[in-house]
C-alpha cells in the first residue's frame, strides 16, 4: 500500500469515529483545578479562587454541555490572567472566546460578575 492509499485510509477512519462524549463535572472540575494549579506556579502567584469556583464562573458563561473542552479552558486561562493583571474577574463577550460562531454555542452577552 503506498503513502497515499495509508493516509486516504487513515483519513477515513478518523472521519468515521465516533466523537468523545463531554467530561462529565468531576472530570471538569479536575481540569479546571490542575489549571488554577499550573497558572499559579506558572506566574508564581496565589488566585484568589480555587478550581470549583472558576468551573462555576466558566459554566455561567458556557452553560451549553456542548461547549468544546478547549473553550472552556480558554475562558479560565483567560480568567485568571485577568485576574493575575489586574486583581478583579475579568467582564468580556461570549465572541471574544468561541472558536466558532457558527457552532451556536451562545449568542453575543455581556458577561458581568
């Protein structure tokens, strides 16, 4: 089999598998501690908030259980740089952090604490 017919048929059975089901919340919240934890040692700063609490202000801008994991950890690394910068949650737009507005996910919010 040549180059081309492996990577046609790799191809093809990436596009035929079956997506991931979504973490459930113990699996979020896991994510969402050890994110706390490495940006804490990362920038050599203590948060003012623990990982349940960013799943909490994550899942108030993304209550959709379809929101991509990679969406919800964008929103909290942008969370705690904000709150690392300027020592307050941060307020911004659900379209500063989808990925893609066509997937429906939300409309345009504003999103205040």
């Amino acid at each position: 089999m040549d180059e081309a017919a492996r990577a046609d048929k790799a191809l093809d059975q990436i596009a035929n598998s079956g997506s991931l089901p979504p973490l459930n919340q113990e699996n979020l919240l896991t994510v969402m501690e050890q994110m706390v934890e490495a940006h804490a040692g990362a920038y050599g700063w203590e948060p003012s908030l623990e990982g349940e609490e960013l799943l909490e202000r994550i899942q108030q801008i993304f209550p959709a259980r379809d929101t991509k994991l990679r969406t919800r950890i964008r929103a909290g690394i942008q969370w705690l740089d904000h709150l690392l910068q300027y020592g307050q949650p941060p307020v911004f737009q659900v379209s500063d952090l989808l990925e893609d507005q066509a997937a429906g996910e939300l409309d345009d919010a504003d999103l205040r604490e």
